[in-house]
C-alpha cells in the first residue's frame, strides 16, 4: 500500500491540478511542450505498438517529447514493478492500467486525478459509450480512459492440427472434450496448452464460472459478496477437473514451467488449443509471423448448456492520469489522442481493437472481427483475477496451481477454502 505521506502529497497536486483538468481542449491543445512520462510496462510487439503510437503523438505535437519509465519486475504481474515505481518516487504523468482493484488501490492512495472534467471539454461521449465510461469508473467518477479490450473467452487453435485431425471448432462442452483423443490421435499430445508459471491456468476456471454461475454471480464473487466455498464455484471448478482428466494437458510440472505459451502451441506439434488473451494475436502475427485466419483461429468458448452459454470474460486497457505528474496538459491530451482515429487504427494493424467509436474496425483481421462481434452480443464480466484484491488475487492464483496438480475433489474443497479464508482478510 502507498504511504499516508504520499497520499498527501499527491492529493495536493491534484488540487493544484484541478484548473489545468477543467481547460477547454482548444486551451490544452495550444502550445503542448515539455515532457511527458508515461509508465509504459509492455514490452515485445505491445511494446513496439507503444513506441509507434507515442511517434504520431509526438508528430501531432512537436513541442512535446515522451519518456517510457518501465517498472522494475514487470515479469508475470506487472502491478508490483508500478507500486516500486510510484514509491521510489518516479514522477509519472500516465500510468497503462489493466487491473481494475488496482486502479481502485492507486485511487484510494491519492495517486490519480478523475477525469470527468476532461470527459466533458474533450466531448469523449461521442467516442466511448456510458459502458466504457462505467468500466472506467469508482463510484460514479471517472479514472480510466478505456483505448483497447479483448475477449478472454476465446480459444486459439492451430487451423493445420485441427484440419488433420477431421476437427471442426467444437460448439459443445462435449464436443470439445471429445476432440482430445482425435487430436491425439492426430499426433498431437497434449490437446490444450495451459501455461501455468503464473496466472494463465486461472483462464478456464474464469470462463466455467460465468458459462455455469453466470455474470452476476462472478461479480458477486469478485466482491466477496458470496463466498468461494458457494457450491456454484465448487461446480466451475469441477468442470475445470472434467477437462484435466480428459487428458486435455501435459504433465502439471509441464504446465507450471511455461510463462508464454506462443512457442509451445504454434511452433511445436504438441498442441492445439490455447485460452488466452487477444494480445496472443499481435504476437503471433507481428512475432512469429503467422498469418490471421489462415495459419491460427480462434472460436469462442463451447456452451455447456447451463443457461448462461451468452457469456464472456472480458479485459480491457486504460490510461490512468497521476495527480504529481509534472505535465498534466500534455497528458490529457494524449489521453483524448489514444481514442482518436490515429492512435485506433496504428492498434488495429497490431491487432488490437479499441471501444472508440472514431476507430475503422474494417482494419482488424479476421480473428478480431471474430472476437469482437462476440464481445458485441455477449453478457460480459472484466477477467476475475483482474478484479481481486492484491493478496487474494496470488493466494487464488497459487491454489488453483495445486488443484492443476491434483485435480480431486477433496483438493477442490481444500484450494476453495484456502482462498475463502484469504478473502476473509482482502477487503
């Protein structure tokens, strides 16, 4: 947690702040200079995206230039490398945020400004719907500029596995656990990839939820408002098992060895189905050099009959603006740019789409179009893990990897209860 000095600290600024907040664009627009830092974590083709988007700001405002701070320990969870960075004391103007608890944690400590001022001067409602705005928001302010999301409920696959081994996208629960012998068959082993080094494994369990529980339970859950004993998480769980024992995966120690799954599904003959974020495209296509639509797919989650097969986990990417950045002018007009035309459709040709309406979808491949026209009918909920508090969110993420390892179910009843009793102290 931030310290209450900061949190002082921080609170002032954005006092001082406040007036700069409410300007007109046209004010804010006029004479942009100095420099702006942005606590840009990404790394890889998102990082180069980032460099790109950065370019046409700094073109669009010759006066400004922009410095990337990195956070130290961005690898798995990047939110510990932001709290080392913010406390030591880096000044930074915009924070990407993806986790939503921890936009609330950052709040809480006095280290963002709201941005309902500028959502008025720069008339962001004709670009994001009141839904994004709400996603952005705690408690009827708003903090986060929403400019990317993804389906995570989708499931990558390799088109040539899948073609030899006489497999159409399964529609079904059924039908997808019967597609592992086939593809074993096929010659490939291991039929879903799970890399479970650090959070990837809680995936499936995120998406069983919403399909047998539905949205309003997993935000129920997400508060703690039910427990994680409540037999309706007991039973996501279990389908969860239905899957391992199905021989849907590689040995557990397998498993838990693998951080990015990108070279174990696409450039090995092991396996076929990946449950990953639609980051997974930008690298595939812009890092392996694959080509969308025809070397990989995805189709979305198979129903499984519960009423709630119009469902789907959901993430999204932010802007956060700090209340100590030094250049706050500069920052609310970058943050009203990565909802523009330029910013929408330098993401599209990484493969990401953007919930702006200036964007041109026309210019995602056919693997985004896929993805969002689902997002677009689907009931959604925001991934889980990204909602739950610091300490609970690696408690749970720690337990379902021993349920990876014995997926029983007195293991089942013993993973919930360690993550109940944690819940119990998180909020």
């Amino acid at each position: 947690m931030f310290n209450r000095t900061m949190r002082r600290r921080t609170v002032l600024a954005g006092a001082m702040f406040a007036a700069l907040a409410s300007a007109s664009p046209m004010v804010l627009a006029q004479g942009l200079s100095g420099e702006l830092v942005i606590l840009q974590w990404q790394t890889g083709t998102d990082g180069q995206m980032w460099k790109e988007v950065e370019a046409k700001f700094t073109e669009l405002n010759p006066g400004v230039t922009i410095r990337e701070f990195p956070p130290a320990g961005t690898q798995g969870d990047a939110r510990g490398g932001i709290r080392t960075a913010v406390l030591g004391g880096e000044v930074v103007d915009i924070i990407i945020n993806t986790w939503p608890a921890f936009r609330a944690e950052l709040v809480n400590s006095g280290i963002l400004r709201p941005v309902d001022d500028q959502w008025k001067s720069f008339g962001w409602d004709s670009k994001l719907s009141q839904a994004w705005r709400d996603l952005g928001s705690i408690d009827g302010t708003t903090y986060g500029v929403t400019y990317t999301y993804g389906d995570r409920s989708a499931i990558w696959y390799k088109t040539s596995q899948l073609e030899k081994a006489g497999i159409t996208p399964p529609a079904t629960w059924d039908e997808f656990l019967a597609s592992f012998d086939k593809l074993k068959a096929a010659g490939y082993p291991a039929p879903v990839v799970i890399p479970a080094k650090y959070w990837a494994h809680t995936e499936w369990f995120e998406t069983l939820l919403l399909r047998t529980a539905g949205v309003d339970f997993a935000a129920e859950l997400a508060a703690h408002k039910v427990p994680w004993t409540d037999p309706k998480v007991k039973v996501a769980l279990m389908k969860y098992a239905e899957m391992l024992k199905a021989g849907c995966c590689a040995e557990p120690a397998t498993m838990l060895a693998i951080e990015q799954p990108y070279p174990t599904l696409y450039t090995s003959e092991d396996s076929s189905y990946l449950l990953f974020g639609m980051w997974t495209n930008s690298a595939l296509k812009n890092d392996l050099g694959l080509k969308e639509g025809v070397d990989y797919s995805i189709f979305q989650f198979p129903s499984l009959g519960a009423g709630f097969d119009d469902t789907a986990s959901v993430d999204a990417k932010e802007l956060n603006l700090t209340t100590n950045g030094a250049n706050p002018a500069a920052a609310d007009a970058f943050a009203d740019f990565i909802i523009g035309a330029d910013a929408a459709n330098i993401m599209a040709k990484y493969g990401y789409a953007s919930p702006s309406t200036a964007a041109d979808n026309s210019l995602l491949g056919s693997v985004q179009q896929i993805a969002t026209a689902a997002v677009a009918k689907a009931k959604v909920q925001f991934v889980l893990g990204d909602l739950l508090p610091g300490d609970l969110v690696d408690e749970y993420r720690v337990q379902l990897q021993k349920f990876l390892q014995d997926p029983s179910e007195a293991t089942v009843d013993t993973v919930l209860a360690a993550i109940e009793a944690k819940a119990a102290t998180a909020y």
